[in-house]
C-alpha cells in the first residue's frame, strides 16, 4: 500500500530558485527603497478618522504630524556589523576545518568503489600527489590585519584537501575540464576566501542581491518535483513557512498553508484580524502590516483565522502516514511548528522524514539532534535523508522523491 505524505516546506526548498535564505531575506529588505512604502503608510494615516475609538485610545497623540521615518544606512550597517561580529569566530573555525569536513564526503564518495576509483587515488593520478603531500601553508596567509589570536584564518591553508583545490586550479588548462567545471571550481575557491576574509574583517559586506524576489520561475526544484511524482494528489497537504506566492505558481493545490504568514496575508494588530489589504481596510482604516512572522518576532497567534489554520493543518497531517520536511530545522523560533511534529510523533505515532543536505554528523546523529530539538521521546520515529543541494539527490544518485516513493 503506498504511504500518504503530508509535507513542510522552509527555506531552504526555495534556493533552487534563487530565493534568498531566512537571513538574506531579512538584510535585503533593509536595502530596499522606501519611498513608496511611506507614502502608502501617510495615505492610511490620512483616511484614518482621528474621531474615533481607534485613534483616541490605539494611536499616539499628535500621530497625523508626527515625521514618517525609516531605517538609515547607517543603522542597516550596524545591524549586518553585529551579525558578523557574532558570528566571526563560529565562521573561521568551521572553515578552518575544511579537512574535517572533505573527509565526511571522501568517506561517502568511496563506499563501494574500487581502490583506484577512490578519490585520493584519482587525486594521485591527476596531481601526482597524494592529498597528505599537498600543502599551501608555506605558499599563502592572510595579512596580518585580518588574523588575530581569537581569529587565526591562515589556518585554512594547513588543510590538505583545500591544497588540493588549489593545486587543481593550477593546473585547471591541463586537465580538460568543462568551461562549467572551471567555473565551479573557481567560485569554490572564491567563496571559502571571501567568507574567511570576511568573518575576520570588521568591515560589513554589502555584497546582497538588490531584489527580494529576483526568482528564477524557469528552475526546476522541489516543488516542480513534488508536482511531478506519485506522491502529488488531489488530497495532499503542504505547509510553508516561506512568504512567496512561488510554491502556488509551481504546485497549484489548494492544500497549502502559509504557516508563518504571506505577502498577500495582512495583519490588523487592532482588531487581531487576518485578511487581505481589501479586507481589512474595507471595515474600518487601521495601520496594518503584511503578515510576515520575523524570527524572534511578535507572531500573533491568537487571532481565530491563524488559530484554526494550525488546527485544520495538524487534523490533515494526522490522517497520512508519513510527514515530510524539507529545509526546516526546528528552532526554537518556530516552537508553534515544532508543536504540531511533536504531537504528530509522540502522541499519533507519525514517522518524520527529513530531508536535508548532508553534514559533518551521521544520520543516526542528525536524527537524535532532532529528537531533542523536538523532545520527541521515541527516537525511532525520526529519519534523516541526505541529500546534495545542488541536485536534491541522495548519495545513490535517487531524487529525493524517488526515495519517499520506495519506502
């Protein structure tokens, strides 16, 4: 008998497309020009009857004189200035580690494979060194401005499998690769560098995407996958805390709930009434804001329509057999999600897949993260499916729904 699947989306289920991630989302919408957005906030502020109950006892005194401002440059610079400063040293020590990290992946690669197909041995083939050879300590460093005693980023260079990288590099004309392949091997190198040099440097990067939603429609990726396979019917539910409209255009259903808002969902902190801007301005003028749940944020739960879209999307996800995650990862923020999973496992005895790209962690590892994420007390509920990014296959080479189609 086939599974029933019930689904949930994040984040990270719309990069194919070239949506931003939850952080580039939040930094982008701070570069973005304001002008039209104060303008239609003075244009509510004007229809507003300063008479009545809402303006006297809601508003601020003297609310229809008062300046309409935005965050500075400044301030966003500050802000992304934090976020860094936060985060410096996680971001060297992982990539200081880059070696810990190439061998998990060599160790997946190999399994299975002759003892010539194996990477390094290819490496000695094509190099004519073995990776324990292979060394760009001697060769490079970062200045001296970068490093520091809490942040030392030349030590990325003792990773031997990064000099390979680079040896590879150099010799990138001789050993026929593909334009696309050295490419990619470029943007590789680049990108570990720039992080590096940037997570040691107290200078902000503004090197963001100029459009929030600069989506690629023409990409294939989760949702067109979904919409192709077995696993899609008429009687699917789908959960998103993702904000765009692009999971309808590809998917089409109409099972799908916006669990942390939409950007075509407003929110009416007055009345705590959920609509569409037509909606809610038709019963009386208020300040309202596009329901969009921030993390950490102020999320109001308590309005009746949010409060029955969780029920009705735990209810339906308690009739199929099996759910579904992909690109969440139950933090803390999202605790009015986490619930429902909880429940599902503990108390309906749900199976929870989850598919994510692979780690430093084994799945056994992974999965037991998620059970104390989740204080889900059977451990076995829980599987972890790894899949690559890039082509959201496992490390067979199955598409991840091929993979939910076999079990």
């Amino acid at each position: 008998m086939t599974k029933r699947f019930g689904f949930l989306f994040d984040a990270g289920a719309e990069i194919s497309y070239k949506m931003p991630s939850g952080g580039e989302f939040a930094l982008n919408i701070f570069r973005e020009d304001t002008s039209d957005s104060k303008e239609k906030f003075k244009r509510i502020r004007s229809m507003i009857d300063p008479d009545n109950t809402y303006a006297s006892n809601w508003l601020p005194k003297e609310y229809s004189d008062k300046k309409v401002a935005t965050l500075t440059t400044k301030a966003f610079e500050e802000l992304i200035k934090e976020t860094i400063e936060n985060n410096r040293k996680t971001i060297v020590d992982r990539i200081n580690s880059f070696d810990k990290l190439a061998k998990i992946v060599i160790k997946e690669l190999n399994a299975g494979k002759e003892f010539n197909e194996q990477i390094d041995n290819i490496i000695y083939k094509d190099l004519n060194k073995y990776p324990t050879n292979i060394s760009a300590d001697q060769l490079l460093s970062f200045s001296s401005y970068l490093n520091s005693k809490e942040l030392n980023g030349t030590d990325l260079f003792k990773n031997r499998y990064f000099g390979v990288l680079l040896e590879y590099y150099k010799k990138i004309n001789d050993l026929n690769f593909s334009l696309n392949d050295q490419q990619y091997l470029q943007d590789i190198i680049k990108t570990i560098l720039q992080l590096q040099i940037e997570a040691m440097s107290s200078e902000v990067s503004r090197n963001l995407e100029v459009n929030i939603f600069d989506v690629d429609r023409s990409a294939q990726g989760y949702y067109d996958e979904l919409k192709n396979s077995s696993l899609y019917n008429k009687d699917i539910i789908i959960g998103t805390t993702n904000y765009s409209n692009l999971i309808n255009e590809k998917i089409g259903s109409t099972n799908i709930v916006f669990l942390n808002g939409n950007i075509d969902e407003y929110y009416d902190p007055y009345l705590n009434t959920i609509g569409s801007e037509q909606e809610l301005t038709d019963i009386e003028p208020h300040f309202i804001v596009p329901l969009l749940f921030t993390q950490s944020g102020t999320k109001p739960m308590t309005a009746i329509s949010m409060s029955e879209k969780y029920v009705d999307y735990y209810r339906k996800l308690k009739n199929k057999d099996v759910i579904c995650t992909i690109g969440f990862s139950f933090n803390p923020d999202d605790e009015h999600i986490n619930g429902i999973i909880r429940t599902l496992i503990n108390v309906d005895n749900k199976d929870l897949y989850v598919i994510k790209p692979r780690s430093e962690k084994d799945a056994k590892e992974e999965s037991d993260d998620f059970a104390v994420e989740l204080r889900v007390s059977n451990l076995q509920k829980i599987h972890v499916i790894f899949i690559d990014p890039s082509t959201r296959k496992d490390l067979k080479g199955k598409l991840w729904t091929d993979v939910l189609e076999a079990l």
